[in-house]
C-alpha cells in the first residue's frame, strides 16, 4: 500500500532529487534604450546606463530545460529634457523576471550556449517619477548566454538580455503621457553554486 502511494506521488510530482538548484550573485550593465517619456521637445525623459547588481536562482528541470529567477538593480539616472535644458535626475531601477531556458549546444565543451524567454517587471523609482501610475511595468524577457565550469561545484554564465515594455505614465487622467515602445538591454556575469546534485 505504502509502496504503492509513493509511486503515485512521484508520478504525479517529479522528485526534488530530479532537479538541481543553483544560486549565485550577478553583477553587469544595464543600458536602456528608448524614450519613457516623448511629448515634446522640452517634455521629454529618457534612462542613462549605469552598473547592475543581483542574482539569480536556476532550477535545473530537465536535461533540455531550465527555469532562471533574476533580479537586478542599477541606480540608472534619468536624463529630463524641459524648457531650462536637459538635466540628470537620481533614479533606481529593479528588474525581476521569470524565465525558461534551453540549450542550444551540447554541454559538454568548454563553452555551452542558451537562449531564453520569460516575462517580469520593471520599477522605475525615485523623486523624479512624480506620477501617480506607471512607474511599475510588465516587460518580455528575451535572452542569449553562455556557461561554462570553473569547478565541479562552481560555474560562470553570461546573459545578454532584452527587457521589453510599453512606457506609458498616469494613464486615464488628464496629465496622461502618450505610450512608447521601450527596451531596457542587460548585459550580466553570473556565478553558479549549486546547492543540489541528482
């Protein structure tokens, strides 16, 4: 009986011993591209490159399947465009995201690459967002990398990463901005410890 109920759980939901966690710090740039704001030649806002730091936690679920959460934060500036000139403003912006990746190279050489996809958000914060919505926003993910072993227990990825959003700020009221087409690209160096091995 007991044998019994076991092998219905396990075919139901795959063993914790089945996959593999990983954990690891990421450290990168993040450039965006794009207007958040484009009303007119002196209404206009728009990010400024600057470092990133996070991490990330990668559950190896199959031999051909992976699943990555990632967070990163980068006190990216704000370039403001009004009537007195263009002038930077402190800003933060986190990323977080959810997302699949699949090999698309056998693991075995010195270098394995990947591409991926999922979905996150993008907050926008500090004194310059003087909007009462918006700064918040759901972005697709798309995503090349590369990983290889430095240890048995230790590895080293790359990420190149597309964010992708529609800006818009205090939409449905009277001071609402027109949407834009947005992109926040990261470049990113993450380490893997794994935490648990099949």
């Amino acid at each position: 009986m007991a044998a019994a109920v076991v092998i219905g759980v396990e075919a139901v939901v795959p063993r914790v011993a089945r996959a593999q966690l990983e954990l690891g710090p990421r450290l990168g740039i993040y450039v965006p591209s794009g207007f958040f704001v484009n009303e007119s030649p002196t209404n206009q806002s728009r990010g400024v490159g600057a470092p990133l730091i996070g991490g990330q936690a990668l559950v190896r679920v199959t031999r051909w399947l992976n699943v990555e959460a990632a967070v990163g934060l980068s006190p990216s500036m704000v370039a403001v465009s009004d009537s007195s000139g263009t002038n930077d403003h402190t800003s933060t912006v986190v990323l977080a995201s959810t997302r699949a990746l699949v090999p698309i190279t056998s693991r075995r050489g010195l270098w394995s690459f990947f591409l991926g996809a999922g979905v996150g958000i993008v907050a926008r914060m500090g004194g310059v967002w003087t909007y009462s919505s918006g700064t918040t926003r759901q972005t697709w993910v798309v995503l090349f990398g590369g990983r290889t072993e430095l240890a048995p227990n230790l590895a080293m990825r790359f990420e190149l990463e597309s964010n992708f959003s529609t800006e818009q700020f205090d939409r449905g009221l009277p001071t609402q901005t027109q949407p834009q087409k947005h992109q926040d690209f990261v470049f990113a160096v993450a380490i893997d410890l794994p935490l648990h091995h099949r």
